[in-house]
C-alpha cells in the first residue's frame, strides 16, 4: 500500500493530504515526529523532513513541493493547477505566496514557537515572535479575502493547489485558535467553504496530545 | 521583448536567469530594488518580490518556482528536470533542499544580514545569525560534495535545475567570500564545473556597488 509519512500540525503534511484526497488517492498515514531523528526517516529523505510519499514499487518522493508536482504528473486526471500555462502560473504564484511568504511571516512566528520548538527542546515560546506574526497575518487575510471575492477560489472559479496551501496553513493556525476569522469576513467565507470539503475533514478530526482546538475548530458553519 | 525583472545577488533570480540560459531563451534584464516599494512593481507582482517573468503577449510569471516550472512547460525542448517520475522527483527535493532548506539555514543568515538588511533600513548586521548560518553552511557543503562524487552532478550525470539552485545559493554567498570552499573538495570541483558554463559566466561578471568580490569569485580555476 502507498505510504505517506506526515506529522500533526505540519501546514506541508496537510497540503499533500488533501492533495491525494481530492485526487481520489489511496494511501495509508503513517505519523512520525521529525525531532525524533529517527535514522530510517533519514534513509528515507536525508533532509530528515516531512512529508515524505512512498509508492508501491519503492518510489520515495520527498518534501510538498517534489510530492504535490509528482502527483499532478503521475494522476493527471484531476488536476489541481489549472490547464493552460497561465492558470499553472497563477496557482503556482499563490502556493509560493502561502508556502514561502506567509510560512516565514507567520506559520513559522507562531506555529513553531507554540508547539514546535518545544519539542525540539528550543525552550520557551518567544512572544514577541507570535506578536509580530499574528499582527502580519491580517494583511493576508485581507489577500485571501479579496481574492476569494473576486474569484470564488483563489487563484479563479475552481479549487485548486492554491486554496490548499492557504487552508494548510490557516486550518494549522486554527487549532491554536490563532485566526482572527471575523476580521475579514470574506477569508471567513472562503474558508467555511474549503472545511466543507471531504478531503479536510478527516484532517480537522485529529487532535494533538496536550493542545485542544477551539470549539468552532471543526465546524464548516463557525 | 520578454523581460527578466530581477535584483542583484538574490539567488531566486540567479536560479531564473541560469535555467534562461541553459534553455537558449532570450530575455532583457531589467534591474529593479524590491525595497523601493514601487507600485509598478506590486502591479506585476502583489507580493512586491522578484523575479518576475513578462512574456512577449504580456503573461506575467512572478516567483523563482512558478517561473521554473513555467519555462520546463513552456520551453520543454531542453529540460533542467529530468524525464523519467523518479528522476523528477529527485531534481524537486533538491531544489527544495536549496530553496526551503539552505535558503532558512544559511543564505537569509548571511546574505540578508550583511546585504539587504541595510538596504531594507533595518539596522546593523546580527553577527550571531552570520556565524550560525556560516557554520550551518558547513554539513550542506558535505552533502553537496557527497553527491558531487556518487552523481557527478547533484541529481544525476546531467546539469539539471538541482545545481543551477544550488549554484545560485552558494554563488550569492562566494561574493561576499563566506564560502570556506577548501572545507570540502569534492563540493568544491563540482562548483568549479558550475562556474564555467556560459550561463553562469555573465552573472559571475556584474557588481554590486560598495561590494568588492574575492579575487577567484568569477575564476572557475580558484
């Protein structure tokens, strides 16, 4: 059976898990915890990170970005990046927007000095950090409802690799209860809109040891 | 004209002009500050970051990732990614492993603190952050070296866009003379073989006012 490693709360493991469900992929989850340091994690993928996807013949296929572009090639039939060369750009412009710019100027500010960092031994939470991410993602939120507005999904009518990069991010956010969703009532929209969908369900159902999710954490209708 | 906006010294620009180059695409170069905060800029692309890629029929490609991914769609007839699913996925997670991994470990430690951090009006360089990323350089130029002596090149006996990543990275860095290249030789031949391809000869040549290279940064004999 396909195989693919992820960890909980990781915006990257849950981008490839919606991925391979809205692409009717068959897979079995294996969680794992990178500061664990486990050495077949690292015969697996040397970066020692997750997620990592192996298939049935062997193949390894490390890291988000290898794993979401080989499964556009390998099971095209539902496509998540759009069919002409300027849609392709457009979502794949966003994807770097939420994977690169909102994962260093908030995921990372907030996510890792909450939950991960402690794990790795990195002591307390820096709270000035959290501060200055939680203040930077409202601009984003202004983005993701603007969009939403114009386009429905964001990167245009359908959903698309975009929306599951932004939902990855955000949702991971969420069960620290660190989304000001009534700030910008369009990003609430949107995002009611992608909790509704199978592939996040299951996703929205786990819980970490130690850490419970607000209330409204699962509910499409928050 | 097609038109390449890029900034000096930014290894995701340097990665979008060598793949130009290795795929015979011709372009104009236009030099641009992202911490000018020109409006036009943000009309190209919202993020306000380069490179951006304007085509000739006015499509705009903003991000060293879209970008790359665009041009191996829209200019196959030479590709940096391999042809076979697994050769693909091995050029995609060195890429990552550049642009996620060496670029949060290393590169914005040194190049952000000595360079753009002063352009950007945020004070002086933070010398522990400058020592931290050049001693994290240091296993990166190990795996580099590593896979130089299994491969010859990163992810196979062909140049693909794992070393132009790589090569982009490390080049940024060997101007400001942080690359303790004799550390490994086997990173260090590899490097030698990068710099003398044509595509690597015109970036290696340009200046950045204030900032004097090492005599060997444009010797591919150093």
């Amino acid at each position: 059976m396909r195989m693919l490693y992820h960890t909980n709360l990781s915006p990257f493991c849950r981008k490839v898990r919606m991925v391979m469900k809205e692409k009717g992929i068959d897979f079995e989850l294996v969680c794992e915890n990178p500061w664990d340091r486990k050495l077949d994690l690292f015969a697996l993928n040397p970066a020692g990170e997750l997620p990592i996807l192996v298939e049935d013949d062997g193949t390894v296929v490390s890291g988000a970005y290898a794993i979401c572009e080989y499964l556009e090639e390998a099971y095209p039939q539902i496509t998540l990046l759009g069919t002409t060369l300027a849609e392709r750009a457009e979502v794949r412009r966003l994807v770097d927007w939420f994977d690169h710019k909102f994962d260093y100027e908030v995921t990372k500010n907030i996510l890792f000095e909450k939950v991960f960092k402690n794990y790795l031994g990195g002591g307390q939470p820096n709270s000035a950090m959290i501060r200055q991410g939680t203040s930077q993602m409202l601009y984003h939120l202004d983005y993701v409802g603007y969009l939403a507005r114009e386009r429905y999904f964001l990167a245009g009518e359908n959903l698309t690799l975009a929306d599951i990069a932004a939902a990855s991010h955000l949702s991971a956010l969420d069960y620290l209860g660190d989304v000001p969703w009534e700030y910008n009532p369009g990003a609430h929209t949107w995002y009611a809109l992608l909790k509704s969908r199978p592939s996040m369900r299951c996703i929205l159902s786990e819980r970490v040891r130690g850490v419970r999710p607000p209330v409204y954490y699962e509910d499409p209708d928050f």
